[in-house]
C-alpha cells in the first residue's frame, strides 16, 4: 500500500485494502490512514472471496490486484493502464515480478495446470531456479516481449471491471490459489486475451505472506487443486492426479515428523477420498 502512495499513477485511484482477519496490528494501522477504503474481515474469508468483497466496493475501470507481499515501481501503474488502452481486447494483464534487488527469480506468467504442464511448472518453479541458474535464462527468453499468455500470476494482475460482469467474480469455492487459472480461462471463454507486459516491473518477496502458514497453504492447496481439475479437465486427468496424490501423502504421512504435519496429510488424505 504505501509503495502505492509512493509511486502514484498519473490519473484518479482508489485504494482499496481488504484484511482477512489479521492478527499482527494491521487492522488498526489501516483504520488510522486517511483515504485508504478499508474493509475489515471478522474471519479469513480466503483469496478469492475477500477479493470479491474489494471488487464489490471499487469504482473504477481497472481493478489491480496486489498481494501484501508485493512493491509498486515507479510509473509502473501507468504502464499497465497505458497497455490496456492500446490494446482493447486485453481483459487481464500481469507485469514481470522481479526479486527486491531487480532480478528475475520466477516466471511472471504460467500454463494452464494439466497433468502434463504440472511437470513442465514444477521445473519452472522459483525453488528450481535457486538450483539451476540456466533456468534464468530459460524464463528471460520466456518473457522477453508483450504475449497473450494462458495465465498471469495472481501476486500482480490488472482486470477491466467488466470481465468481472461477463465471467462473474473469483470462485469462493477456491479458498487458496488456482483462482488466477480458472478466472483466466473464463475470461478467454468470453472473448478476453490475458497478457504478459514485461516492460512493467512489479516486485515479489516471493512467498513472505504465506511464511508462516505452512502446512494449512499445504492443505488450502490441495483442496483447490482437485477442485480446480474437476471443474476444467477430463475425468482421466483427475483421477491420475488423485491416484499421485495418494501415493505422495499416504507416504508423507508416515514420515511426518510434527502434530501439524500429520493433521495437514491426513486431511489432504480425507479430501481425496471424497
């Protein structure tokens, strides 16, 4: 938020923060700041559901979408605007996420998940690269230009409001990640293009504002994911998925080494019997 205030777009905005039942003073800091329209979860309501609560309450004719763990750089929300005046069938847009020192560390875009580009996504994630820096150059030549691209990452993504009013807002049957997947699928299905923007730079403290949650992310994940593979891919698709899962978990389980390790695979387990 405050690199928001920092570095200002050139037209009028809202601010918009929806807090999901904090416990660490943020409620209180932003009831105390002038201009910022807060809205006060009295529970974590979860990703999509508390965004479509901020939807709900905005104004304008772009929503941005930021998460706590993200900076505004200068002139970057012009950029984003500016791109989505010149091309009038972009429905949603992400910028590059870069490291606070201004490196790449992740691939700013992403495939549809199938049960074939999970592979090719895990060989692509953040961790991989940390291992393999020839990986660095894979990503740069990825996202070299301005492309259509099947998904945007949810940590950074500009909508026009009215996708919302064609495909309908996040589904809050989704607790957790793998809204950004199916909300850009719905919006092709409508007739909008999703777009990678590279010459906006967004910066990523990769994964702070999950750090300290651990193994519920483990679960919400989970949970998403086959409901996500239910919704949009074949049956044959998610039964391997569901018959991978079991192995890794059932196996997991007997090597969990904490209380809240053996809850969070028991109860991916239970999930996946249903």
């Amino acid at each position: 938020m405050d690199s928001i205030l920092l570095n200002p777009p050139s037209w009028t905005f809202e601010i918009i923060v929806v807090d999901n039942a904090s416990s660490d003073g943020s409620a209180d800091y932003l009831s105390e700041r002038p201009g910022i329209k807060c809205i006060l979860n009295t529970s974590n309501e979860g990703f999509g559901k508390a965004n479509n609560r901020g939807i709900d309450a905005s104004q304008g004719e772009f929503i941005l979408f930021l998460n706590s763990d993200t900076l505004v750089t200068a002139g970057a929300l012009d950029k984003l605007v500016g791109f989505m005046d010149k091309n009038p069938a972009a429905g949603i847009i992400g910028p590059k996420l870069v490291n606070a020192d201004g490196k790449l560390i992740q691939m700013s875009w992403d495939f549809r998940p199938t049960i074939f580009s999970e592979v090719l996504r895990k060989f692509l994630s953040p961790e991989s690269i940390r291992r393999r820096r020839f990986l660095l150059r894979v990503i740069a030549w990825l996202q070299r230009k301005d492309r259509a691209v099947p998904v945007v990452n949810g940590s950074c993504m500009m909508f026009r409001k009215v996708v919302f009013e064609k495909t309908g807002p996040f589904d809050e049957k989704m607790f957790l990640y793998f809204e950004e997947p199916d909300l850009c699928i719905r919006a092709n299905r409508a007739g909008w293009q999703v777009y990678f923007c590279p010459s906006v730079e967004i910066i990523h403290l990769h994964g702070q504002s999950m750090s300290q949650a651990i193994y519920s992310t483990h679960v919400h994940y989970q949970k998403s994911h086959l409901y996500y593979y239910k919704k949009h891919r074949p049956k044959l698709e998610l039964a391997l998925l569901k018959l991978f899962l079991k192995i890794k978990f059932t196996a997991a389980l007997r090597h969990a080494e904490s209380v809240e390790q053996k809850n969070a695979y028991a109860s991916i387990l239970d999930e996946l019997r249903k």
